[in-house]
C-alpha cells in the first residue's frame, strides 16, 4: 500500500494483498483508491469501517471512512403515523433475501434528487451478489400485489448492519422495508445500522452522525 496523497493522506491500495489504511493513517474521508472487489478485500474493509462508493472514470474504486459517520439504533427508528398506517393498510408484503440482485438493479435504476447518475455500475452488483451468495449480505424486500415496489441490501458484519442502498417505486415502500430492517435487527441481536453518509431522509427515520473514532469503538477496531 503506497500512499497517494500525503496531504490528505489517500492511499493505492496493492493488488497482492487486501490491507487497508488503519484509523492513524486517516485524514480526510475518501482514504484509498484502488484494489479490486474480491470478497475478501470487500469483507475487510467493511469490518475496518471502509466502504466503496464509485469507480471513476480511469477504472479505480474510491474507498471512503466518513469522518462523521451516520448511523441508526434500530430501537430509535422513528415512526410517523402515516408511516404506521402505511405498514398497516397499505397490504405491503415483506420479504428477505429471495431477489437480491433485483433490488441491487432497482436501487441503481430509481432516479433521486441531485443524482445525475448512480454508483452501482455492473461491477458493483456482481461483487455485492457474490456476497450475498457467500451469506455476508442480504436485501428486505418490499412487494405490493406481487410486484417489488421497495426495499435495501447491505452487508452484515458482526453486530452491525451496514446498509448499502434504498429504493420504493411507490410511497413508503422503502420506508416500511427499513422498519422490517429494525424489527429483524432487535430481535437478532444487531445493535447498530450503518447509513454512511448523513442525509434528510435517512434523519427523519433517526439516524444521527457519530464520528469515525466512535464507529471503529463499535466496531471493535483499533
């Protein structure tokens, strides 16, 4: 591992090895580029607190460790009363893990506000399907007369959740399957939900920021 940028202390990962820049080596939150998406270098990096967010356009993925880091309790979902009604009347079946690439297509297909494009390109959904087939990451599933209508995936790593992507075709879709997430967290013992990044959705559910020196505690790294 050579380090790229020693201002801001960015780092090229090796091709030989699967190592990733330590919490001491961190600056900024974009931490490393390069390496590829073998399941092993995947799974360490999500246990090191480090996610891929895009390749760019010279074909290099882009490692990030936020700063702040935006997180969930599942027992601090918040819960509007519209969003109670949907889960009650609104005849959504729920599912886990039975059409994961589908929702992988559809998080990358649905259009969201000041996206011009999405970061889950073919080679995303291929590493991210052979996790799932290796039982490190999973989907919930959201279906309405049949048809998946929302839902998210993520990867499981110890006791925490860490949530990749959301979609809903139709209102609160998404939101239910995110409650599901919790309901099945609580009750199998998974104490945190990673969201990455702080955004007014993910906020308005409960999910606050913490920073990247609490979240490698949480995960028990040093």
């Amino acid at each position: 591992m050579k380090i790229l940028d020693k201002k801001n202390k960015i780092y090229l990962l090796d091709d030989e090895n699967f190592d990733f820049p330590t919490l001491e080596m961190m600056k900024d939150d974009l931490v490393a580029v390069g390496g590829d998406f073998h399941p092993q270098r995947l799974l360490n990096a999500y246990e090191n607190g480090i996610f891929p967010w895009y390749i760019d356009d010279y074909g290099y993925i882009h490692w990030f460790s936020p700063q702040k880091r935006m997180v969930l309790k599942p027992q601090d979902m918040k819960v509007s009363k519209s969003l109670k009604k949907s889960i009650s009347n609104k005849g959504f079946v729920i599912k886990s893990n039975e059409n994961f690439e589908a929702v992988m297509r559809s998080c990358a297909n649905i259009k969201r506000k000041h996206e011009d494009s999405t970061w889950i390109s073919e080679e995303f959904i291929e590493a991210y399907t052979n996790l799932f087939e290796l039982d490190i990451a999973f989907s919930i599933e959201c279906y309405l007369d049949d048809e998946l209508v929302g839902g998210l995936y993520g990867l499981l790593i110890g006791d925490v959740f860490c949530g990749e992507s959301m979609f809903a075709k139709v209102t609160d879709a998404s939101k239910v399957a995110f409650y599901h997430l919790c309901q099945q967290a609580e009750q199998n013992g998974i104490r945190l939900i990673d969201c990455q990044v702080h955004n007014n959705h993910l906020a308005s559910l409960g999910a606050s920021e913490i920073s990247r020196e609490e979240y490698f505690e949480i995960l028990g790294v040093k």
